[in-house]
C-alpha cells in the first residue's frame, strides 16, 4: 500500500525533485493514474500552487478575466461549485470577477493539504463564505441537482480513461451548468502530446460530451495556457434542472443529508460519520465511520 511509503515519497520529493506520480505508476507497474497517486502527489505539492501566483500572476489574472466573462453571460448563480478546487487560487480569482457573487460558494478535492493552503489562500485575499471540504472527483459529497453551476479549471486532467465517469459525476450534481477548462488533446502538436500521454492527461473529452447527449454551449480553446505544453479549452454545458435544491454537505456513499455533531458530519439515513480535522470536512469515501450509535 503506497500510503505506508510516504517518508520515503518525501524524501523523493524533496531532495531528489522526482515526479511523484511518475513514480508511483513505476512502483507498481501501471499506465493509468490511480486517486491513490494523484492524492498522495498533489499533498506533497500542497502550497506551490498559490507560491507560483504571487511569483507571477499575470497570466492566471488573464485567464481568470476570460473564463469570468463566460460564466457572467450566463447569469446570475445563486449556488457554485468547484470540483478539483486545489488551493483556491482559480476559485479566488473568479469570484473577484462575478458580477454577481452566489450565495453559496463550495470546493473540494483529494488533499486535505490542499484544503488547508486553500483556506489560507483565500483569507489571505480578503475572500470569505467559502467553504471547503476534502471529496472523491467520482463520488461527490453532494445530492443530485444541488449546485447551479459545477466548474473545473484542469482538475479532470489527470484521469485519463475516466472521462465519462467524470463528466457523468459533474452532470448529476450539477443543476444548470457545467463549466470545464480542461486539456485538449486534440488541439495539442506533438511535443504537448507526448507529454500529456506521459502524465496519463484526458483525451476526447469533448467527443464523450457529445456521445453522452449533453447540451453543449460552447467549446472552443481558451488561447491563454499556464503551460504551452498543456493546452485547454472552455467547454459549457447546460442542463437546467428547474426544482428548487440546496448544496449542502452529502454523505458521498449514500447521498443522503449531513449534520454537523461539532467533530464530524453524520447522516441519520446512512449511519455513517465523516471527521472534522482543522475545520475541514473530510468527505472521503475512505473516510466514512460506522457510527450506529451516535444518538443514543
């Protein structure tokens, strides 16, 4: 089990500057990346995200100025959520750019330590009403139909051969819009190509869209990459869901309401409970607790 060896991924991480995932699929002889991997890979890198945008913000500034201009033509959002929300530096940068900022703001991702860079990040600029949980990509932490619109800025990227799953996942939970800045392999030349088959990136995720049936409004390159070699697109996609629902907090397994028991979140229906560590939900799967007991 990969979780048993991470002194020695540390060690591998900071001293000898290896790719951890790289590494990780070499171990145990695999193509594909496992949630194991890219958990373990983007805890380690927790914090160079939001170091990288004070370093140099200029281009996630321009790309955060064109996807706001796509998600304000489509109106007010009463509810957002980010998937793969990282350390909140994309989630920041948009909703200084809204015109209408929704009334429920939530992220989640893999890392726990990421969550916790994230909520310093946003404090530290001056973002509040935001919260932020640890959640599985495939099994969100949320009913269906519950968040007006579901965004994700290159979180898909490394599920190669999961992009139906994935797509599927982001369509249930969300109510009126999907919107996906995401690699394109298709628009990508050689060199970019060979990279993102070497880091196991999507591909034809707009062609699995459209084999889905989805409502696809817009698809087209965003033409502003953080990285040459990792070109994306915007793709929007409309569902509108016309009954009135509430994002909140799910029990990942069951979908079933949480509460909060000051410690932990607890479903009545499941039975389950999922802990609170330094204010952060842990909504993992792999974090749910058998708790028959706790209201006695």
């Amino acid at each position: 089990m990969k979780l048993t060896i991470l002194n020695r991924i540390k060690e591998l991480y900071e001293k000898e500057n290896k790719n951890i995932i790289e590494y990780l699929k070499n171990i145990s002889n695999q193509t594909n990346n496992t949630v194991e991997d890219i958990l373990i890979s983007y805890d380690f890198q927790a914090g160079v995200y939001a170091k990288d945008y004070y370093r140099n913000p200029t281009k996630r500034d321009l790309t955060s100025d064109k996807i706001a201009n796509y998600i304000n033509d489509l109106g007010p959002i009463n509810s957002f959520l980010e998937v793969g929300v990282g350390e909140a530096t994309s989630l920041m940068l948009l909703l200084k750019r809204l015109k209408n900022k929704p009334r429920t703001i939530k992220g989640i991702d893999l890392s726990w330590s990421r969550i916790k860079k994230g909520n310093e990040f946003l404090k530290e600029n001056g973002v509040h009403g935001v919260e932020l949980a640890t959640g599985d990509f495939f099994e969100l932490p949320f009913s269906d139909n519950s968040a007006e619109l579901v965004f994700t800025f290159q979180a898909i990227e490394p599920n190669r051969g999961r992009e139906e799953e994935a797509l599927k996942e982001l369509y249930r939970v969300s109510k009126k819009y999907l919107v996906l800045v995401e690699p394109c392999y298709e628009i990508a030349n050689s060199e970019a190509k060979e990279r993102m088959d070497r880091n196991g990136y999507i591909k034809g995720l707009y062609d699995t869209a459209v084999r889905l049936g989805f409502n696809i409004l817009v698809h087209e390159p965003l033409d502003i990459n953080l990285n040459d070699l990792n070109p994306v697109s915007i793709m929007i996609i409309e569902k509108q869901y016309d009954f009135d629902s509430e994002l909140s907090w799910s029990c990942p397994l069951t979908k079933t309401s949480l509460i909060s028991k000051g410690d932990c979140f607890y479903s009545p229906e499941s039975l389950l409970a999922y802990p609170i560590i330094q204010g952060i939900p842990c909504l993992l799967p792999s974090n749910a607790i058998v708790t028959t007991k706790m209201e006695e």
